[in-house]
C-alpha cells in the first residue's frame, strides 16, 4: 500500500536528519560521525539507524506516546536546519523579519508537523531498505542534493532527495523532495496567501494554538 505523502515527507525528514544514537555509540560520537561523513553517508548510516529503533522500539512507542514524541523532538532539531527551510518557506514574506520572529515561526511550524504526524511513524515500513543514488554538490560545494529511494517489498521504489547545505562543519538537512514533491515549495504555497494577511508572528500563533494547519497532500 502507498505510504500517504505526508507520512513519508515527515519520516524521511527524521531518518535523513537524526545523529547517530545512544544505543551506536553514544551523542559524542554521533557528533564527530556527523562532522567528518560525507552528506550521502549520512543518509544511509542515519536511515538505517532510525529503521532499527523504531522497530526495536515499536512496543514502546505504541504505548508511550510521550516517548514517541520526545524521539521526534530531539533527534529531528539536532540536525535539520530548521531556521533556514523557515526562510524559504516564508519567502518574501520573511524579508527583513528579526531573527526572532523567523526562529518562533520555525518552531511553531516544526512543533506543528510533529505534534499531528509524529505517530505517522508507527506505521513506517522499517523493513525497506535505503539506497544512496547520487550525491550532486550545489552552489560550488556549499550545497549538495543527496538521492536515494527507499525500497520495498512488492512496491515500486519511492524516490527522496534531501537538500542539505554546510553548517560550519556539519551538513544540514533544509529541504526534503518526496517524489519529486518539495517540503520547501509545498508549505510555501500554502502559507504565500496566509502571509500576505497577516504577521508573521501571528501565522506562529495560530500554528501553536492549531488553528492553522498546514498539509503535504
């Protein structure tokens, strides 16, 4: 059966970002791991990583939403640029916003996607496997797009491209293209007519109380 795209938008954002974790060796090394491999190596070690504890974890996750949600949290802000694909999707609605309103946006928004779809997980498919098709630089090495589909048993391959640019020495995740579908452009065609009524700070409040509630269908 096809994974609904905001399932796969949600979790391929998860398995491409999270460091490696503590049962891989610890958060120490997940740092230097993340600041010595190569953007498509990252991809696959995190992937893989990501498969086997939500698997390994299921029992728990099932029943303990909490925890569930904690995992999302904290592996997802670690290491997806967040602040930088809220610039893209506010677009020139976050021309000369403060650092404060964007970094507030990018929360809400973020907290938004996890609060509804987290448990979208549970369903993953942690048995398909991921392969790493190309890694193409960008913007004179700056940037790089990673390509990989995720396999799957009676299925045709699903396609997912990461974006990832150089943060000092880490690479980070700022966009997700599933199927050719961009998390980027989609949320920001949604929030172009929202924007162009009211603040952004007020686009945050409305995300945080959920009265705004942006989809990748």
């Amino acid at each position: 059966m096809k994974i609904r795209l905001i399932s796969v938008l949600v979790s391929a954002a998860l398995l491409a970002t999270v460091p490696a974790l503590a049962l891989a060796g610890g958060q120490a090394s997940a740092a230097t791991a993340a600041a010595t491999a190569s953007p498509s190596k990252l991809v696959l070690d995190n992937s893989t990583r990501v498969l086997t504890t939500l698997e390994a974890r299921r029992a728990e996750f099932t029943t303990d939403r909490a925890a569930l949600q904690k995992f999302i949290s904290a592996e997802f802000e670690q290491m997806f640029d967040s602040k930088y694909a809220a610039q893209l999707v506010l677009g020139r609605h976050g021309r000369g916003a403060a650092d404060a309103d964007i970094n507030r946006f990018a929360k809400a928004l973020t907290s938004n996607l996890m609060g509804r779809y987290g448990s979208s997980l549970l369903d993953f498919n942690t048995r398909l496997k991921v392969r790493i098709k190309s890694e193409t630089p960008l913007r004179g090495g700056a940037m790089v797009k990673v390509s990989s589909e995720f396999l799957r048993q009676g299925g045709d391959p699903i396609p997912v491209d990461y974006l990832m640019r150089k943060v000092g020495n880490d690479w980070k995740v700022f966009d997700v293209m599933v199927e050719g579908v961009s998390f980027v452009q989609t949320f920001r065609n949604q929030f172009d007519e929202p924007l162009a009524r009211k603040s952004i700070n007020e686009i945050s409040t409305d995300l945080e109380a959920g009265r705004l509630q942006p989809t990748a269908k």
